[in-house]
C-alpha cells in the first residue's frame, strides 16, 4: 500500500457501513399537531342539528297549540251557550207547569205546547229548556205534593236559580206554603242562589195581594240571605208577569259568580 492510498473499507458484520458521515444527523420534521374542535352541543348534552330541529318542531308545536285554543274560543262563542238549571218549586196546584208550559210558549217560537186548561197535578219531574239572548234556561219542574218534596234536595247543589210558585188564590194552604219555602232556603246547598217568588194567578179577583203575600212571608226575610231575591205578581194562565221574572232570573244567574254556567253546544 502506497503512502498516498487508503484503505479499503470494511463492512462489519452486522452489515452497516463504518464509515462515519460528515456533520449532526438531521431529524424528519415533526408532523403538525391535528387540530380538533370540540363538537357544538345544545343544552342537555345533544348535537345542535338535532336542537335546532327541536327547536323548530317546538315552535311549530307552540303555533298549533295557539291556534287551537283560538278556534276552540270560536267554536264556544259561536255553537255553545252557557247553560243554566232553574227549579221550579211550591206546592201542588200552584200552577209550575202552567208557568213552564207558558214560558217555553213564549221564548220558544216553534214550540207548539199542551193546552193549559188540560194540565195535570205533576208526579215526578217535567223538564223544559228556553233561550234568552246567550243564556240556556234549563228548568226542572218537581213534585210539590207533601210526600214528594223530600225530592226537592237532590235538585240543589246542580241548580243556578229557584222559581218559587204561590197560589195567591189559596189562603188555607198560605201557611203550608210559607214553612215548605223556609226549609228550603235554610238549606245550605241553596246559599246564594237567586229566588224569584211568584204569587200566581193574580187574574182571579179573590186572589192575595202582593203586600198580603209579603206580610204572610215576612219571618222569612232574615232567612233569606245575601241573595238575589224577588216578589213579583204573576198569571201563569194569561202570561201575566212571566216574561218580566224570566228576564230577572236571567240578569241575577249570570252576574252570580259563585255558581258558574254549564257549556253546551248550541242544537
């Protein structure tokens, strides 16, 4: 080997080169951090597609709601009433259902009713219904007979309004008359429900005034209340005062706001 010739290189065993290279190893560039953003999530921990989609839905569901209860206000403005239940008490031969059969003739203009020369003592319950302006006049008609007005009652906590009948005309049974009205407005179901007293057949001559009708009732007035409360001549037979009490009950039934009307649809 000349001075000037340099050795052959070896390779080791391990098969990489000896020779050693020139400068610092370079390194490869880091590969740049991945970026990830934290998905966008609605209140209660759910993607905000899917809120959004809620969101929508919700609104359309609130304008359903909305509309409904609109038309629902229509439909009871223009095809219900309020509806009103009225007793009709007093004795037997007082004339109730000759004042209901002359009322129902009166505010119902189709009605053809019976004649009322051939009415017949009530056993039970006659039912009759009138309209007056937005008001539904349901009436229920009972018994007065001794052994029926224990009925009277069961008709009190569903009423709006009481008709009381007096015959005018009977002074032997004015006594009878007046302790069966007591007990009834003593009755507690009945407190602060309007009474329209009606001394009938105020056609007859005989009859008793209205001054005699008071003077007869007079223990009664602190047991009446507060309550609407009228006395009022009438001729069940002649329609003498029936349009007038009707319209009184109306008015009072309505303002009491302590016994709210039942809906009904308009038929």
């Amino acid at each position: 080997m000349t001075p000037h010739q340099l050795p052959a290189s070896r390779t080791p065993a391990s098969g990489f080169s000896s020779q050693r290279s020139i400068g610092p190893a370079r390194r490869a560039p880091a590969a740049a951090p991945e970026l990830r953003f934290p998905e966008r999530r609605a209140r209660g921990g759910r993607c905000g597609r899917g809120a959004a989609r809620r969101w929508v839905t919700g609104g359309v569901s609130g304008s359903w709601s909305r509309m409904y209860t609109l038309l629902s206000g229509l439909y009871k403005y223009m095809f219900q009433r309020d509806e009103y239940c009225i007793l009709i008490l007093g004795l037997d031969n007082a004339g109730k259902t000759t004042f209901l059969e002359q009322t129902k003739t009166r505010f119902n203009k189709n009605y053809k009713g019976m004649s009322l020369s051939k009415i017949t003592t009530t056993v039970g319950l006659n039912i009759g219904t009138i309209d007056v302006g937005k008001a539904r006049l349901m009436f229920w008609d009972l018994g007065g007979q001794e052994e029926l007005q224990s009925l009277w009652d069961k008709y009190y906590a569903e009423s709006h309004g009481v008709i009381y009948v007096i015959d005018s005309t009977d002074e032997e049974r004015l006594s009878e008359s007046k302790r069966a009205f007591e007990k009834m407005i003593t009755s507690e179901a009945l407190e602060g429900v309007p009474i329209l007293v009606l001394a009938n057949k105020q056609d007859v001559e005989t009859c008793l005034s209205i001054p005699d009708i008071k003077t007869a009732f007079s223990d009664c007035i602190n047991k009446i209340g507060k309550r609407d409360c009228l006395t009022q001549a009438c001729s069940a037979l002649t329609g003498k005062g029936v349009n007038e009490g009707i319209e009184w009950m109306v008015k009072c039934v309505v303002r009491n706001i302590h016994r709210p009307p039942r809906k009904k649809d308009i038929t």
